[in-house]
C-alpha cells in the first residue's frame, strides 16, 4: 500500500482535507496537530485505511474501506497522555453477504466491541443486522488487548478488510452462544422494534393509562380522509420548520387512507392519541422505528429513540418531492389564513391540509403534545411489508386490555 497524508478526513463525504508531505505531516504529528494517514491501493478511488491523528486531542479514529467503499471497520482510540499508549476504546466491524450488499443495508451483520481503561469490556454481534436481536457479553478484556503503543510517525500498520477485528474478539464470537464459550452471552431484541402494538390503539375498548391519572379507553378511530403521495415517497417531518422531511420511506405512488386513534375517561370527551397513515391491508404483526439519515441504532440507550424534530410541536404526512411547496402553503395557511390551506375541524388531530392545485398532491399536518423528538413506527404484516406508519401524539401509552 501506499502511503498519503493529509490535513484530515471527512469520514461522512469520504474527502481528504488538504495534501500534505510527509515532512508536513511529521511536523503536525509532533507538533500534537491533526492530520490523516491514507493507505492507498493502486487503482481503488477510497483509500483501504484512514487514520485521522490528533494527539493534543489524544483521540485516533480508523475507518477501512473494501473495493466497493464499503466501511469494513472502525475504530476509536483514546491515548493516555501520561503513559503514552492508546486504549482500544471502540471497534465496529461490518461483514457483507455479498458485493452488491449496500454499507447501509439492514440486513448487513455488524459486531461492536467496547472497552473501558479498567478492562471491562462488552461484545456486541448482530448476525443478522439492525433489526434482529444481538449477541452480547460483557467480559474482562486482558491487558494486552486494551492497550496499544503510541507508534512512532510513519508506523502505521495497513490491514485488510479481512483482519479489521482482533482474533480474540474473532474466537469469542465463533462460540458466541454455544455451551463451548468461555462467558455468558444474552440476547438483546433490535433497538428499532418494539414490543407495544400500536394497532391496538386504533381498537375500540382497548384500557390504558391516561396522562392524568385515569384511566382511557380507546374509542372508534376517526376517519381523516386520504392523502396523495404520486412520487412513491412519503415523508415525515415537522410541517412548520424550513427543511426537507426527517424521515421519508418508499411506497407505491397512489393515496393512501389516514385515521386518527382516540381514547376517553369514562364521561369525557375523546381525546387523540396517535395519528396512523394506511400504507397496505392487513393487520401489523411487528413494529419498528423509521430512521432516517445517519440514525445509528446501536447508539441508542435504554428509552432513546430517533424521529423527527419540531419546535413547533407540529407534525406531516406529505409527499416528499412536493415538500417544499406544500410546506410554504402549510405556513401561508397557518398565519395568513390562506385559501390554500383548510381546517378539519377544531377536535381533530390533522387539523390543517394543503393541498397542490391540480396535481391533487397534498400535506396533511397534525398537533403534538410537545415539541422535541417524535419516532415513527412502522407497522409490517407477516411477510414483510409495510401497512402502516404510526406517530404517537403524547409519548407510548400503557395498555392493559389483552
């Protein structure tokens, strides 16, 4: 391999920041500035191995890339300046089933591995990719394994997509739940699913947790019209906030039906608690999140969730190529009281829609309890297919009825 340097990488566009000499470099690298180290293999447009050094930082990070430019590995490393070596502190390696698989595909099997300066350390390998359960283990990692030497400039070691994982991570996971391995392993359910059925809301009688206290029961879900998505995309967003939409998932061009799922105490008004665009017939059999770019699930923690954000505590379903237009109709009708836009009705949740004239491509805005972060989740029927789109309007109820 040959060796580039640089005065950084963007490991999200994948550019190299200005070219450096190795007498630059060496200058930055003493000097404890940052600079990055390419590994370059003849007639590939990615290099093989970036490392991107900062030592007054005292943080390396590692990518490796595969002939498709496929991340393979990743890598951060945080030295410990008065001993000057570097923690292995995290390692994510991806395996593909084959070449045409994207780096981004959610079926794609994945293994983290984190270490902390006292040597514990935790495994995590999903074999089946975002969406089905892990394998993990926590664990003692031996002294040797954490640690690595600050190398001198210019001894950078280069690998291949094939060794990006350390063999002793490699020997756990060939045992990874067998009676052979030496720790426990636990499965983990995927952080996209769930295990609420966010059908059941739209059920009538179905109990639940009120916000105050009480207790609700689900009523009859209010019919809200339908809504033309012809681009074959549909997105999810904040209707009120001057940006493309958060979250948008491919359907087949065509409209689709809209309701809106309502629960009472018992001698009150019926209140909304969840807004439901129909996507297929049948019922969902499994929900999970919606992400949208960058959204990593192995980042999540324990209650954290991705979604769309507003700071209006609004929300849409539109047709994303059409977006933009509609989203300045939606404003216009929002606080000029344009003829574009028109109300539902004040006790209903989708309570303004615009539409494009002609074209019939529309946006239907809903009211949220709050602002913040809002996830959509994605109902699929028993072969796959997605048959609904989900967005609660007061956080996840706690149902009872079975």
């Amino acid at each position: 391999m040959r060796m580039e340097y640089a005065d950084g990488w963007d490991p999200l566009s994948r550019v190299a920041g200005r070219e450096l000499s190795a007498g630059e470099a060496r200058e930055r690298d003493a000097a404890g500035l940052t600079y990055a180290v390419l590994h370059r293999v003849p007639g590939r447009a990615l290099p093989a191995v970036v490392r991107r050094v900062s030592w007054r930082s005292g943080l390396v990070e590692v990518w490796a890339y595969d002939e498709q430019g496929r991340r393979t590995f990743e890598a951060d490393l945080s030295m410990l300046v008065e001993e000057d070596r570097l923690l292995n502190r995290r390692l994510t390696g991806w395996q593909y089933p084959g070449p045409a698989t994207a780096e981004s595909a959610q079926d794609c099997p994945r293994t983290v591995v984190e270490i902390a300066s006292d040597g514990t350390g935790r495994i995590a390998h999903r074999p089946t990719g975002v969406r089905g359960s892990s394998l993990e283990a926590e664990l003692t990692v031996p002294e040797d394994q954490c640690w690595s030497a600050r190398p001198a400039f210019g001894g950078w070691r280069p690998f291949t997509a094939d060794d990006h994982l350390p063999q002793w991570v490699r020997d756990h996971l060939a045992t990874a739940g067998t009676p052979e391995a030496p720790v426990s392993w636990r499965r983990v359910p995927s952080p996209m699913e769930t295990s609420v059925d966010f059908g059941r809301l739209f059920q009538p009688g179905m109990a639940m947790a009120s916000p105050y206290g009480g207790v609700m029961t689900s009523t009859e879900p209010r019919p809200a019209g339908t809504l033309c998505v012809p681009g074959g995309l549909l997105g999810i967003g904040c209707p009120a906030q001057d940006d493309e939409p958060r979250l948008v998932l491919a359907v087949p061009p065509g409209e689709y039906r809209l309701d809106e799922a309502q629960a009472a105490e018992e001698g009150e008004r019926a209140e909304g608690t969840a807004v439901r665009v129909h996507l297929g017939e049948g019922p969902a059999v499994s929900w999970e999140m919606l992400l949208g770019p960058g959204d990593d699930p192995w980042l999540l923690r324990e209650g954290e969730a991705y979604g769309f954000g507003t700071d209006a505590a609004m929300g849409a379903f539109a047709d994303a190529g059409a977006w933009r237009s509609l989203q300045r109709r939606f404003v216009a009708a929002l606080h000029d009281h344009d003829d574009e836009g028109w109300t539902t009705g004040t006790d209903s949740d989708f309570f303004l829609r615009t539409r494009e004239p002609g074209s019939g491509v529309g946006l239907a805005g809903f009211g949220l309890s709050s602002d913040g972060v809002h996830p959509v989740w994605l109902g699929r029927s028993s072969a796959g297919e997605p048959v609904a789109a989900v967005v609660l309007l007061d956080g996840v109820p706690e149902l009872w009825a079975g």
